[in-house]
C-alpha cells in the first residue's frame, strides 16, 4: 500500500466515523499535495476538503496554494471563467508583501497568464507575467518558479508566432537545477514541436538537425517515462511530439504504431482534461495525414466529431478551419467537387473570423499552406 492509499484509507475511516479531518495546516497541505495526482473527480473532493482545513487558519501562504490549485483545476475543465474568479477572490484582499508569499502569489499571477493565453489575449498574458523575486539568493521554490514563469512566457511567444523566443525559453527551463520530472517532460514536448516548426521555417535552406536533435531528446525521455511514468500527461505528451517528428521525416509506419498506442491510451481516458482532449484530436488528425485519400476523409471527420464531443455547443475553433480545408482537398481528390466546395466554404467561415493558432504543431503553419496550395493549385480556389 502506498502513501495515496493509506490516506484514502484514513479519510474513509473519518467519513464513517462521521469525524472531522483536523483542522491544521498538515492537513491541508497532505490533501492538496494528493490531489495533484488525482482524476478530476477524487482531485475536486480532495480540494474541497484542504480548502475547509485551510479555513480555519491564519495562513495566507496556503490559502494562496489552495487559490492557485482550484484555478489550475478549473482550467483544467475548460472553465476559465471559475479559474479566474478563484484568483481574483484571493487577490481582492489585502495581501501583504512578504518572502513566504512570493512562490504562492507568483503561481497565482502565472495562472492568471495562463487563463489569458487559453483566450488568446497574449498581450495581457506578458503583462500579467511582469514580476521577478526581489532576493538574490533564491530559494528552491523561487528558482523552481522562475522556471514555471519562463515557460509560461515560452508558451505565450509560441502562441503568437514567435517560435525562435520561444524555443530560448524552453531551453532555459531544462537548464533548471532539480527540475521535477513531470515538468521536464512537458517542457522537451513543448521545445521539440518548436523544433518540428522551426525546421518548416527554415524549410528553404533544408536541414534534418532540428528534427533529429528533437528526436533524440524525446526518445530519451520517452525510455525513461515507460519505467517510471507510464500512465502519465507527460508520456502521451511526448509521445505526440515523437509522432509529429515522425511525419516530418516521412516515417509512417513509425507513426502508425504511435498512433495506435495513443488512441488506446485517450480510449482508457476516464476524464480528460482540457490538454487530453487537445492531443485526443491532434492524434485524430496525425492519423488523417498518413492515411490513403479513401480512409483520409474518415479521419478527418472522426477529429472534427471529436472537438464537437469535447466541446458541444461551442463556436468551432481554428483547428476545425483546417480539418475542413483538408476535408474539401480530399473530396476534391475524390472527384467529389460540390461536397469540396461546400467544405471550402466552411473553412473560409471559420478561418475569417478566427486568428492562426499554434497549439498543435503546424496547424498555423505547414498545414494551413499546405491544405491551401493543394486547392489553389487544383482547383483555383483562395481563401
């Protein structure tokens, strides 16, 4: 029996007992540092029950931490709106400027930069991430959270198409003393769809380095996350960037095989957060690019259900203005020119009225020229 479960124990003997958990700061921190490696559902009770420990103390510091992880968890349900009501709750009151607050109140500030970014409001993103520790001599904490800030900071670059900015922030980050494991795999995810960017940014004057050097660094950590991490974000995660890179070379057997291990991996998914159901599609559509045209328009299809599923009711994304440029394509190709054209027209709605985005690697770039040429230079048609 682990530490999760002798806790989950414990808290089973005080809701039959009927008992109240102690009302005391280890309390609190124990079930929020639990709750962090919980699903959504365990990890909401878990948050509820530190937040009513925490309330009946004077501690600041932690009801800062209890803020920053019930707006991470709104987040991470798509509810941005609850997110930032979380954060702007704590920070309506008089929060005094002491060391102890800094990590704390600069985790909130990254969050609050966080719920922009998912709004696409970069600018105010770098405003809100305008802030440093004042002390030289940094804590672990502090130098931990420098590091959350700069690739947060890599993160809002990206989203505005600055790749090049955004891969020296990345590479900052894995230079970070004693960075958790879990954080580390994110980030050279991150660094190496950069480098799948980057290398079709420097398409003209042609170079493997960026796609190999992206390779490497994955697969490295790809071996290490099977021992240690199987069932983590961070291995679907950077199995994802494996995939991408794949394509960019041309292997698609190898991206065949990924695909499938990913798709059991989001089947098996009893609740995706927000970032699952963004790979969920991604993978959908990786698996749309390597298919032959007659299975090709199946795929591409089975992505754009699948945002609808994740997302029901909401206006479509600028993900979904590409799928139905290739969907329009693929039609064209298969001498279906009335269903082409009509796809066409969707993906104009859709594309008019949203801006490039950047989260899934090539989306605002290779694919969206790509899809773009191919009907121009078959059919004549333009944006």
């Amino acid at each position: 029996m682990d530490m999760l479960d002798v806790l989950h124990h414990l808290l089973r003997l005080y809701a039959e007992t009927g008992l109240e958990l102690p009302h005391c700061e280890d309390t609190a921190e124990t079930l929020l540092a639990a709750s962090r490696l919980e699903t959504a559902s365990t990890r909401e009770k878990l948050l509820t029950q530190a937040a009513n420990s925490g309330s009946y103390l004077h501690k600041t510091h932690l009801k800062a931490e209890i803020a920053h992880e019930w707006s991470v968890f709104f987040r991470s349900k798509g509810r941005i709106l609850d997110s930032e009501r979380t954060i702007r709750q704590f920070l309506q009151y008089q929060v005094p400027n002491t060391r102890t607050l800094c990590v704390p109140l600069g985790r909130l500030r990254i969050s609050q930069a966080y719920n922009l970014v998912y709004k696409f409001d970069f600018s105010t993103a770098h405003e809100a991430l305008k802030w440093l520790p004042s002390n030289d001599n940094l804590s672990k904490g502090e130098v931990h959270l420098l590091c959350d800030q700069l690739f947060c900071s890599g993160r809002i670059l990206r989203g505005e198409g600055r790749f090049e900015e955004a891969k020296h922030c990345f590479d900052n980050c894995l230079t970070t003393i004693g960075l958790p494991k879990s954080k580390r795999l994110l980030i050279a995810s991150h660094l190496s769809d950069l480098h799948c960017k980057l290398d079709y940014a420097h398409s003209s004057n042609p170079s493997q380095t960026l796609l190999e050097e992206a390779k490497e660094m994955v697969v490295r950590e790809i071996c290490g996350a099977r021992e240690s991490c199987r069932h983590s974000r961070g291995l679907r995660r950077l199995l994802l960037s494996l995939l991408e890179i794949n394509i960019r070379q041309g292997h698609f057997h190898e991206a065949g095989t990924l695909i499938k291990e990913l798709m059991d991996m989001y089947d098996k998914l009893s609740e995706p957060d927000v970032n699952d159901k963004v790979g969920h599609v991604r993978a959908l559509i990786a698996q749309a690019r390597i298919s032959q045209v007659y299975e090709a328009e199946l795929c591409w299809m089975a992505a754009l259900n699948q945002n609808n599923i994740y997302n029901p009711g909401e206006e479509e994304v600028f993900t979904c203005g590409i799928i139905y440029l290739f969907l329009s394509f693929t039609r064209l190709q298969l001498g279906r020119v009335e269903e082409s054209t009509h796809a066409s027209r969707q993906a104009r709605e859709v594309i008019s009225r949203k801006r490039p985005q950047y989260l899934i690697p090539g989306i605002g770039t290779y694919y969206f020229d790509s899809a773009t040429f191919e009907l121009q230079s078959r059919a004549g048609w333009k944006l």
